[in-house]
C-alpha cells in the first residue's frame, strides 16, 4: 500500500463525509420547513375566517419588540455566515469569537421575547386564561398560535444557542478549522433556519395580522 493510495483514500472518504453531512442536515432542515410551513398555512386558513379579530389581535402586541428581535436575528446569520468565512481562512479566534456573538445576540433574542410573553401573561393573556377565552374566538385562536408559533421558534432559538456554544468550543480548541468545518457549516446553516423561520412569523403576526 502506498503513501499516495492511502492518501487518495482517505481524501475520497473525506469528501463522502462532508457530502453525506450536508445532505443530510439539508434533509433535516426540510423536515423543520414542513413543520413551520404547516403552522403558517394553519394561520393562513383561519385569518381567512377571522380577517377582523385577527388584525384586531395582531395590533396589540409590540411591534418595537418584533422589529428589534428581527434586527437582532438578522444580525445574528451574518456573524455566524462570518464565522464560517474565518475559519476557513485560518483565523479560529476570530471564528470562534463570531460565534459567541451570534450566541449573545440569540440570547438577546430570547430575553427579549420573554418580556414580551411576561407582557401578556400579566394581563391575563395566555393559553387557556380567563381573559383570552372571554376575548372572543378570534383572538383566542390567533393567540393560540402566536403563543404555540413563537414558542416553537424560541425552542429552535435555544437549540440553536446551545448547538453554536458546543462548536464554539470545537473551534477555539481546534477540534473544527479550515480542513473540517462541516460541523460548523452545518450549524450555521441551522441558525440561517432560525432566522428565515423568523422572517416570516414577524410579518404574519406583526404586520399582517
């Protein structure tokens, strides 16, 4: 067995493996983007019915707070997109502290959309309240979705957050650089999902209504 046979091997099972990585997390974002696609066509099919309430509805929550965390996010998936930039050309410091950037403005992120939860929850607005039943139909379901939609995203931000902070740590100890990156590549293409998931729910619930 040669050098050069052994080599050629193992550059072609390298290339498997990226290519298998990336198919395979594209495979795992389609799967997100049918879930989120189904619950936007839920939200479509009952604004249809509740044209009125659900503009009623939309108008009360904040739309600072919405634009703010689309800032935010949008933000956040050029600091990561970044991240992959740096690594690529050698610089894991600054790879790395790209990504904890992305990590504080996911943060950002969260602790914002809290407070505006914790809004509604002190008025007596949330799932299955006394308030929000006596409300009326329409701002019952449109609540009921935003709270479920929202929640489901904040749940993706979380992981997203976590996912950012494990490869962060590859990176900084040189486990992920510019020969192997599919983990981080793959974990920013996560994040990107994050946002665009986002791109749509601040219009549907904030501006549309």
């Amino acid at each position: 067995m040669t050098s050069d046979g052994f080599d050629g091997r193992e550059r072609e099972k390298g290339h498997r493996d990226y290519t298998g990585s990336k198919l395979g997390m594209w495979l795992f974002l389609a799967t997100e983007v049918f879930f989120f696609a189904a619950l936007f066509l839920l939200y479509a099919a009952y604004r249809l019915r509740y044209a009125e309430g659900f503009r009623q509805a939309s108008s009360s929550l904040s739309l600072f707070a919405g634009t703010v965390n689309t800032a935010v996010l949008i933000t956040s998936s050029l600091t990561a997109a970044l991240s992959v930039a740096a690594i690529r050309r050698g610089r894991k410091n600054h790879s790395t502290l790209l990504l904890l950037t992305t990590v504080g403005l996911g943060a950002v992120f969260l602790v914002n959309k809290y407070f505006e939860w914790q809004d509604k929850f002190s008025h007596g607005i949330y799932p299955d309240s006394a308030v929000l039943a006596g409300l009326g139909g329409a701002e019952s379901v449109f609540y009921g979705l935003y709270f479920f939609t929202t929640g489901m995203h904040a749940l993706h931000v979380i992981g997203g957050v976590a996912l950012l902070c494990l490869v962060a740590a590859l990176v900084y100890t040189g486990r992920v650089d510019g020969q192997d990156s599919i983990r981080l590549e793959n974990s920013v293409l996560y994040w990107h999902l994050v946002d665009v998931i986002w791109i749509y729910i601040f219009p549907l619930f904030y501006l549309i209504g």
